[in-house]
C-alpha cells in the first residue's frame, strides 16, 4: 500500500480509504469487523464513514455504521494509527438525525450534537477528518434542484467547528459535495478569521463521473485540498456485474433500485466499452476503474465500498497495478466519445 499526504496536515493517509456506508443495511457487525480487520493487514489507514449511514438513510440504520466501527476500536489498542473520518448531515428532509427533528443545519447546535453523537456510537474521544457531507446552501446536487433557500453563513459553521477543534474533539476538517466556489469560499473564510483549513473534498469520481476534471482539480492542486473519490466503482457498475441488464441478488440495485445516476443517456454504453477495454488487456474491471481513479495527480485517497470480502480483496490489489499507455489511451478514447455520462 502507498501513502500520501493529505492536504497540508502531514498525515500519510493510504491510497485506499476503506468505505463503510453499506454496514448495518448489506452488511452485517460482523463481515464490517472482518472488513475493518482485513483492510488494515493489507496496510490500509484511513477509514470513511458518517453520522447518516448505513446507506440508503432511513430512520432504523442512522448511525448504525458508526456504532460497528466503535466496537471494533473499543478492542484495539492502536487507534492513534488509524485515521478516521465522519461526516456531519446537511439539510435534508429527514426528521430522525437531529434531536429536535428539525433538518441539519451546519450552526454551532447541530454541529456540537453530530459530533458528540459520532464520538459516542465510534467509541472514541476524537475525530481526525470531520466533514461536511453536502452544502448548507441552495446548489444543485445529485442531479436535483435545490431543496432550501436559505444558508448558514460559512464563517458561522467555521466557527462551529473550530469550537470542536479547541475541545480536541476533531482534528481537520473537510468538505463533501462541493463546487469549486465553495472550496475556494471556505479556504478564504479560513484565512481571514484564522479558522480551521479545509484540507480536503469528498465528491464522486469514475471513469463515468469526471467533472472533478473542471476547476475543481485546479483548485485541489494548487490550494492543497485532497481529493477522496467515492464511488470509483459508479456503485459497482464498472464491475460489470450489470452487464447485460444482469440484476444479481443483494446487488445496491436489486435491494434499492437507486442507481440511476448511472443509467442515463449514453451511461451504460460508455460502462460497456470500459468494462470490455479492461478484459482485453486481462484485467478485472473493478481493478481499472480503481486504478484510474488512484492515478489522478489530485487524488488523496479512493474510497472503496465492497459488500464482500472477495470484492474488497479483489479492488485493494488494484493499488498495486500499473495501468498500461495502451490502457491510458483507450479511456481517453471512450472518454473523448461519451464524456461524464453520469452526472
């Protein structure tokens, strides 16, 4: 496994990061702890996860994920050797995340009482990268309107968490869903009034989603802001095991039909055309799409989400291939023919 360092904190962070949302919806306690046990064997340090999961968000797994990864750590003795990271709702039509039923908001209450939450369910007295899972302002987001008109200013959720910095309950924060307005935003905020940096951006990244590409990956480059892809498998569409219109049981699409983000105009072609450029040069698909991602020069680390211990085994030695020029030019190929057909 290969580190590297993220943002300016001068943490070596593992090229995978281990994903964790399916835990208490596909997964049970236990497969979680053998994930948790397996990936940090194969020198994985970094894991992801956040108060709304498991995923899809219903009011019986909120927070489940969080409490299987609290009792792994309360068995372990090393918890300054992994990095940990969670994630704070945004506004969202849910009345079962904040105590008063009211939607998140990114204000000093409801940012004080998703930490103590985390921490309580995680078993733990900190939180290394604390993160903002969508923004608390009006902005298109996984292809919808926005669903509020109202915002919390950025300088007020900075000083809301910078409260959390102070109390040592969390270290660095980051960002998630963001627009490069955004980034660019928080980092000026941080700078004027001497508030937390952001040091890094969860967004979607795959061989089907590459508007990263614009702007963003400027921004992440020369503002030292990590990128961490999630969902570099387009939710297990570039394992090829939809090929076909194949629907396997216990699939996210079989259980949830909720990929459609992955389904629209031209989509399932371009899949088609990576999945095949992969077996012709005798690659695993998942291993490709993974490889891809962990090559960008603005990637900090690739989350990876397996509901199985032979998928996740199957996408960790992704980290140690190399893809090929003839493979490079291939994705550029079917990239210049279909660019970012999920969106």
């Amino acid at each position: 496994m290969k580190y590297s360092e993220l943002g300016t904190t001068g943490w070596k962070v593992s090229r995978a990061c281990l994903g964790t949302m399916t835990w208490g919806s596909q997964n049970s306690e236990a497969e979680g702890h053998a994930q948790l046990n397996y990936a940090c064997e194969r020198g994985i340090n970094f894991i992801d996860t956040a108060e709304m999961y498991a995923s899809p968000p219903t009011r019986e797994t909120q927070g489940s994920t969080e409490r299987i990864i609290g009792t792994w750590l309360a068995g372990r003795s090393d918890r300054d050797k992994i990095y940990l990271a969670s994630k704070v709702a945004g506004p969202a039509p849910f009345d079962w995340i904040s105590s008063d039923g009211s939607s998140r908001r990114f204000n000093a209450k409801h940012i004080a009482e998703a930490v103590e939450g985390s921490l309580k369910r995680l078993q733990t007295d900190y939180i290394d990268l604390y993160q903002l899972h969508w923004p608390d302002r009006p902005v298109v987001l996984f292809g919808q309107e926005p669903q509020h008109d109202n915002e919390t200013p950025i300088e007020e959720t900075l000083r809301a968490l910078d409260d959390m910095v102070k109390a040592g309950k969390i270290r660095e924060i980051g960002l998630s869903n963001e627009t490069s307005w955004g980034v660019m935003a928080f980092l000026r905020e941080a700078a004027a009034h001497n508030l937390p940096r952001v040091q890094s951006i969860q967004n979607a990244y795959s061989l089907l989603i590459r508007n990263y590409d614009v702007n963003l990956a400027e921004v992440g480059l020369r503002e030292q802001v990590g990128l961490l892809a999630y969902s570099p498998l387009a939710q297990g569409y570039l394992t090829g095991k939809y090929e076909g219109g194949a629907l396997p049981d216990g699939t996210r699409k079989q259980l949830y039909n909720r990929l459609q983000r992955y389904e629209g105009e031209g989509a399932l072609e371009a899949t088609a055309k990576y999945v095949a450029l992969a077996r012709e040069h005798g690659l695993d698909p998942s291993q490709m799409a993974l490889k891809f991602v962990d090559s960008r020069a603005f990637t900090a680390s690739t989350i990876l989400g397996a509901t199985s211990m032979e998928q996740l085994k199957i996408d960790i030695d992704a980290f140690d291939l190399e893809l090929s020029e003839d493979i490079a030019k291939g994705i550029s190929q079917i990239h210049r023919w279909r660019p970012n057909p999920a969106r």
